[in-house]
C-alpha cells in the first residue's frame, strides 16, 4: 500500500488550505480513508475519516471547519481546512485502513507540514 498526499503549506489564521492523498496497492473495496495529525509531545490524533459508504467522523474542534470527501478519482480523499487556526499547525498524515470500521491495521503516508500563522 502506498499513500501520496499533497497540499499543505503556510496559511495565514482563518485562511484555507486542502489536503489530497491518493491510495494505490492492493486496496480493500470496503476502506477507510482519513487524515491524522500530530505536534511535538503531542499523541497522534484524529482529524477526520471517511469510509468507501461515504460514512464521516471528525476529531474534536474540527466539525464545522474542515470538511473530508472522496476525490473524483477511485481511492483519493479530500480534505478542505477552512478558517485555520494556529492551533492547527501540526505535520498531517494520511490514513489508510482496509476495514471501513478502522479496525483493520493502519497504513500511513509520508506526513505534509501545516503550518498556520497568527
């Protein structure tokens, strides 16, 4: 399994960014796609996934600014990051999970850098 993902940056507070990511190799028909992020002492957390049933769920303080969906082409996701905080600032990963439940094992992209200045 491999993960590419692009997007990222440096945005000014209340700004936009979006984040794609594209899964290839052997990928499950039933999945889960999202994006995790982490900071420096920080436990990797959720920012929001979306299964192959078009079936979200969103980390805390994410709901209502950032919006994840399937990409147009098979096995990408999309998230759009609206009205960033610097709070936000943190490297970005992309999840790949075979079973749409997020029980199966995890796989991960490489990490884009977030960067929200004040």
């Amino acid at each position: 399994v491999q993960l590419q993902a692009s997007g990222g940056g440096l945005v000014q507070a209340g700004g936009s960014l979006r984040l794609s990511c594209v899964a290839s190799g052997g990928i499950s028909s039933l999945n889960r796609l999202g994006w995790y992020r982490e900071t420096p002492g920080k436990q990797r957390e959720l920012v929001a996934a979306i299964t192959t049933y078009g079936n979200t769920v969103y980390g805390n303080s994410m709901t209502g600014r950032f919006t994840i969906s399937r990409g147009n082409r098979k096995n990408t996701v999309d998230l759009q990051m609206n009205s960033l905080e610097p709070e936000d600032t943190a490297v970005y990963f992309c999840n790949y999970n075979p079973d749409h439940t997020g029980r199966g094992r995890n796989y991960w992209g490489q990490g884009t850098q977030v960067t929200v200045s004040s």
